[in-house]
C-alpha cells in the first residue's frame, strides 16, 4: 500500500505544487505521505494521526463526499496540517475524497505554487485511484488504507433532493460510475482524446469505450431506475467535450434517457 500512495503523489507532480495523502478511519486521519519540493519541505512525518473534527475542511471533505477549496490555516485544516506548512504562506488548499464502496477512505491535499492547481486532473487521478484501491481490496484486504471507513451519515453529492434515501444512493453510485469510467477514458485514451476534440468526433475516435460504457450503465442504474438521469453523458460532455457536446461529434447517438 505504501508503493500504491507514492505512486498516486507522484502523479500529482505536475498538476499541483505540494501533496499530501490522508487516509480516513472512522473519525481520525493518518498521513500516508507528502510530496514537496525540496527547497519548501513540509515538516508532517507519515503516520502522524489526527482527529477529523479538529480538521474542519477534511471533514466537509468525507460528509460531503466533494472536493472542498478551503482556505490554508490552522482553522481550516486542523493544527497538525496547518502548522506543518510553511507559516509566511497563505492561500487555497484543494482536499480531494477517494471514495470506495461509496465511502470515503482517503483524501488528497493539493495546493498551488507558481501555477494553479489543476482541479480537473486531481480529480481525475483520485477518481482512477480510487478505482484501483477498490481493486486491490477486493484482491487481498491487506492492513492500512483497505480497512478504512468513513461516516455513514454522508450524503450523496448531487442526487435530486426529491428521491427516497435509496434512489439518492443509486444516483450518488451511478454518478461515481460515469466519473470513473469517464477518467479512465482520459487518462489511458489521451491521444485518442486529444485528436477527438481537435477533429470534433470524440465518438468516432473512442467508440468502443464509449460503446462499452453506455450499455454497462443502462444495463446497472437506467434499466434498473425510473428516476436515472444519463451522468454517463453528462460526464462525457463535462470531462471530454469540455462542455461542448458538438465535440462528441455527428455519428454519436446521445443521451440514453
């Protein structure tokens, strides 16, 4: 698990300029890593430990399972964290969720030097990292970031206020879904990626991708939910069209529903 965050750290070398990685244990947080440049160290040692509550940001971060942008202080980010930063900085941080099993496990701090954090790359690669870990428990339930959990109390982030506890479930499973399916697109498809909107058929240019991800998504939450909205689609204009949806190209079917 430790060659697991530092290679997800690593990854967020050229999106952000500092990270640290916290994984989420019923109400206490443990650092599992950071990554600084050396010439601005952060004095936080891996397994330092400490309480949710007295993080006020990491902890909007678990209940509301979203990226939260807080500010940098002791009062936003808890004692342990905030003192740990440089004290002349100031500025936002970016607090990531990983969610598995619909629960949050870890979360990645992000913060920007000369050049902003790159919000939708981050989110990318905990969507995909996530993914992964879930994998890997799934696999072998090693000791660490696997046994984790977080408060049951948390919502789902943008499930229609008028569903049943039930139906906001399903819609918070089926936005993750998209998110992931979406990310990896991105990721390992980027030349794929880049030529379809620069020619505007992302379709045409991911067709077997985007095929596969249709049919799993109406097979697991349309077919299945009267109330389902199409966030596989959603998620394709957002992430690869860049809110344009001319950029899916004229041979792409559309939404599902």
């Amino acid at each position: 698990m430790q060659e697991w965050s530092r290679a997800l750290l690593d990854a967020t070398r050229e999106l952000c300029f500092r990270a640290a990685l916290f994984s989420a244990a019923g109400d206490r947080l443990r650092c599992e890593g950071v990554r600084a440049p050396q010439e601005q160290p952060v004095d936080l040692q891996t397994g330092v430990e400490f309480a949710t509550v007295s993080a006020p940001a990491f902890a909007a971060a678990i209940d509301g399972k979203e990226t939260v942008v807080a500010v940098r202080s002791v009062g936003e980010l808890g004692e342990t964290l905030g003192r740990a930063l440089p004290a002349n900085e100031e500025g936002k941080a970016f607090l990531f969720p990983l969610i598995g099993r619909q629960k949050v496990v870890a979360v990645l701090y992000g913060e920007a030097g000369a050049e902003p954090v790159d919000v939708n790359g981050l989110e990318l690669i905990t969507a995909v990292a996530a993914k992964a870990l879930e994998a890997l428990v799934q696999e072998k339930r090693p000791a660490g970031l696997v046994s984790l959990t977080a408060s049951e109390g948390a919502k789902p982030a943008a499930a229609p206020v008028a569903l049943s506890k039930d139906e906001q479930d399903v819609h918070s499973r089926a936005q993750r879904f998209a998110r992931v399916q979406v990310a990896e697109m991105r990721l390992y498809k980027s030349g794929a990626v880049k030529a379809g909107r620069a020619e505007s058929r992302l379709y045409d240019a991911l067709r077997q991708d985007i095929d596969t991800g249709r049919e799993a998504f109406y097979r697991q939450f349309i077919a299945s939910s009267s109330s389902m909205v199409d966030y596989f689609h959603l998620e394709l204009v957002r992430t690869l069209a860049n809110e344009d949806p001319t950029l899916l190209g004229p041979d792409y079917p559309g939404p599902l529903v």
